[in-house]
C-alpha cells in the first residue's frame, strides 16, 4: 500500500542520470512518479508527456522527477533519446520505492504510481495511472486544488 495523502513525505537521496546525487524533501511542490522501465512505450509515452508540461510545471513552481529500478546508465541514455530536460532518479535497490510503499511486481519493477508532494507531505497519490494524459491531469489537479498557480 502507497503511502496516503496527508502522509509525511519520506526525504530521499538518490543518483540521477548524469550520477549526482539528489536529495529531496518536498517542501516545495513536487511530482514524483514511478515507472516501471526505461524506453518502453507506455514509459516513453509518459515520459515525453511530462516533458511536454515540464515548462508549465516550472512556471507553476513544480519539480518533477521520474523514478524508476533502472540504473545511471539506462536514464542517461532515456534523458538523451527522448531529450528529457528533468531528473531521472535510479533505485536499482527499491530504496525509494520502499520510502513511498509503492508496490513492486513480480518481475520487481514499480507499479505505475505517481505523488504530488508540498510542504513535506503527500498532497495527492495516482495509482494504475494511464501514462497517456497523466502529465496534464496532475498539474490540472494542482492548480484546480490550489495547490500552485501560474503567473499571469
């Protein structure tokens, strides 16, 4: 079971593509998404999609970063092939997942799970989410909550 909202958010260290280390504490508004595996179409797909909403992300006071079992080498490669201008973070040993109680399959790679953190807890959790769309749904939830706003 993931962890709820109104939950703590766990702080978490961990490499990302280019192999320096990123320590997260979400006090300020953050997308952490799980995925299951590099360069795999539904993973491209939502990938590329964050991607797209990455500056409205931005404007809206939103980091954003993908989460997968991958290691350093294969996110660098993703980031590279897909033109990702947001961290990929490697859990190779499931540390962050098991900081967010997201469930692994059998296969041992993350369920598709997605967390908007702020203020140093989870604000919102997207469970078995479709990649195709989920980008904009979640900054339209944030900004429908009031969770962020875009500048006018």
């Amino acid at each position: 079971m993931t962890l709820d909202e109104g939950s703590d958010a766990p702080t978490v260290t961990a490499p990302n593509q280019d192999g320096e280390a990123v320590s997260l504490e979400f006090d300020e508004p953050t997308v952490v998404y799980f995925y299951p595996k590099d360069d795999t179409p539904g993973c491209t797909i939502e990938a590329n999609q964050f991607q797209r909403e990455y500056e409205t992300y931005r404007d809206a006071g939103v980091d954003v970063y993908g989460v997968s079992r991958d290691d350093v080498d294969s996110h660098d490669s993703f980031c590279q092939q897909e033109g990702l201008e947001f961290d990929l973070l490697a859990d190779p040993d499931a540390e962050i997942a098991d900081a967010f109680d997201v469930e692994l399959r059998d296969s041992g790679v993350t369920t598709r799970t997605t967390f908007f953190l702020a203020d140093g807890e989870v604000k919102a959790v997207y469970e078995s989410v479709d990649p195709d769309g989920h980008a904009r749904d979640i900054l339209l939830d944030a900004l429908d909550d009031g969770l962020v706003s875009l500048p006018e």
